[in-house]
C-alpha cells in the first residue's frame, strides 16, 4: 500500500515517462491526422418497379402467395444492383481500373509502403485490377431498401466527393440501362413465341377449313353467300311456318267475332271493325241485289 506522502517522490523517478508518453502519443494523433482522410458520403435513390407489380390500382385479388414473390423479387433487385454487369457498366463509363483517386491504399497499406519504399506496387493484370475495381466499387457502395416502399437508396461512402456523387449515379444509370435491356430482350423472346404460336394457329385453322370443305364436298353440299342451300331452305321452311301460324291466329281471331253474328246484324251493318274485309262487303251486297229482286218479284207475283 503506498503512502500519500511517497507520491511525490515517485513522481519524481518517473519524471521521464511523465514527459516521452505524451509526446508519443501526440505524434501519433498528428501522424494518424496527417494520413487519415475525410470521408464523404452521397446517395442516389431510385423508384423500382419489378415486372408483374403494381403501384398504382393493385390487383386485391391477388393471393398471398404472389405478393411474397413479388416482395422477394423486390428485394433481390438490391443484389442486382451490386452485380458484376452493372458494377462493369460504371467501371467502364468512370474508367476506375487503375484511377489512383478511386483505389486509395488504406492507412497500413501507406505505412507499409512509405518504409518499404514501394516494392509491394508490382504490375497487375488487366482482370487483376478489374477485379480490384469491382471489390473496391462494392466497398464503398450500400444498396438498401427504404421501409417496404418501392424505393431504393444507393448510398456511397469515399473520399472523393465528387467520385463518390458520381459512382452513384452511374451506378443508377447502369442499373436502370441493365433492367431496360433485359426486359428489351424478354419482350423480343415473347414476341417471337407469340408470333410462331400464331403460325400454328393459323395452319391448324387452315386445315379445319380445308377438312369442312371436304366434307361438304363428299356430301354434296354446296354453299352460297348466304350459306349452305339446305340451311337456306331450313330458313326458308321456317319462315313459311311462322307466316302460316300468324295466318291462323288472325283467321280464328276473325271466326271468333263472326261467330256471334246474326243475319239480321249482318243486314242491318253491326259488324265489328275488324272483321269488315272485302269479301263480307261482297256478300253483303250480293245479299242486297237479291233482297232486292225478291222484293221485285213479290211485287209483280204476288206475296208468296
């Protein structure tokens, strides 16, 4: 147990580590403040839309087992954009491989060199350095998905800020350019089975016509503009029944009104409107002159 009253004396003895430890660690902060650079961080959101989703008037009847497709589909769109074909796209367009702004050694790898006077940096490989691009792109680039929205931010963290601002646009534009000619290429897939479908469609109606011609033929049925002749003259049976049955109901119509009638309401003109046809009028007349005749006759003869 050390006495209050020996403190100053052991200070004394380690006056030494009292006055090196705070300037070593001094030159430490200053040589990691020296090395260390700032970091800025940029983002690029983009609105996706996978195929067979829709944003706007959804179908309510689609089954739970679809929307979790569509909900995985959504969330591997996060790894397609960290692909090789869309992370060679920015590689390409920024020209990153070997850019000594873009792959900046990490503060051991400065070290290291600075006192081994760089024999570390030997020559690489054109696949070497693209492949160190495409490591060092998914270093610095974050792709994530806000909430359950449909929206993606990609997000890149780097020392440069103008690259950094730079590597997320083109990696938006990579992606969407990516997407739209993948879907180009579905769409030109679909077009080319639909139109060989509609090819064998059109031979298969081909030859039914051509099998219903042959039938008509062994049967000798001939077809006009109207159809075939027997189904005309089904038609025409047709029409001639119903004419007849319209004939009949008007016939027995007018035998119900004339039914009632007495010669003397025939004489005297209470005939119902509608049983007033030409030939009643004839007879009528006929009726008439004859009435007339006799009336002569009794005349002349003599009452009978």
């Amino acid at each position: 147990m050390i006495d209050l009253s020996e403190i100053p004396a052991i200070l004394r003895r380690h006056v030494g580590w009292l006055i090196v430890c705070p300037i070593v660690f001094a030159a430490l902060a200053l040589t990691y403040a020296f090395l260390k650079t700032p970091v800025y961080q940029t983002s690029a959101e983009m609105l996706i839309q996978p195929e067979g989703v829709q944003i706007i008037g959804a179908d309510t009847s689609v089954s739970r087992g679809s929307q979790a497709l569509q909900g995985m589909d959504l969330d591997s769109q996060a790894f397609v954009i960290l692909s090789a074909a869309v992370l060679n796209e920015v590689a390409n367009t920024l020209q990153l491989d070997g850019n000594s702004g873009f792959l900046r050694p990490g503060l051991r790898a400065r070290v290291s060199g600075a006192l081994f006077g760089g024999l570390t940096n030997g020559s690489r490989s054109s696949a070497d350095a693209r492949n160190a691009t495409l490591e060092g792109l998914r270093e610095v680039i974050d792709v994530y998905r806000r909430d359950d929205s449909f929206v993606f931010s990609i997000t890149v963290t780097h020392p440069n800020a103008d690259l950094a601002a730079a590597i997320a646009n083109e990696t938006a534009n990579a992606y969407i350019k990516q997407t739209r000619s993948s879907r180009t290429e579905a769409l030109a897939r679909a077009g080319s089975t639909l139109g060989k479908q509609a090819v064998q469609l059109r031979a298969r109606v081909e030859k039914a016509e051509a099998a219903v011609e042959a039938y008509k033929a062994r049967q000798g049925l001939i077809s006009t503009s109207g159809g075939s002749i027997v189904d005309q003259q089904i038609e025409a049976l047709n029409t001639q029944i119903t004419d007849a049955r319209v004939d009949l109901e008007r016939t027995k119509a007018l035998y119900d009104q004339m039914a009632p009638l007495t010669l003397s309401e025939v004489e005297a003109g209470t005939v119902p409107s509608g049983t007033r046809n030409s030939v009643l009028r004839s007879l009528r007349v006929q009726h008439a002159r004859v009435a007339q005749q006799v009336a002569a006759a009794a005349t002349t003869l003599g009452a009978h």
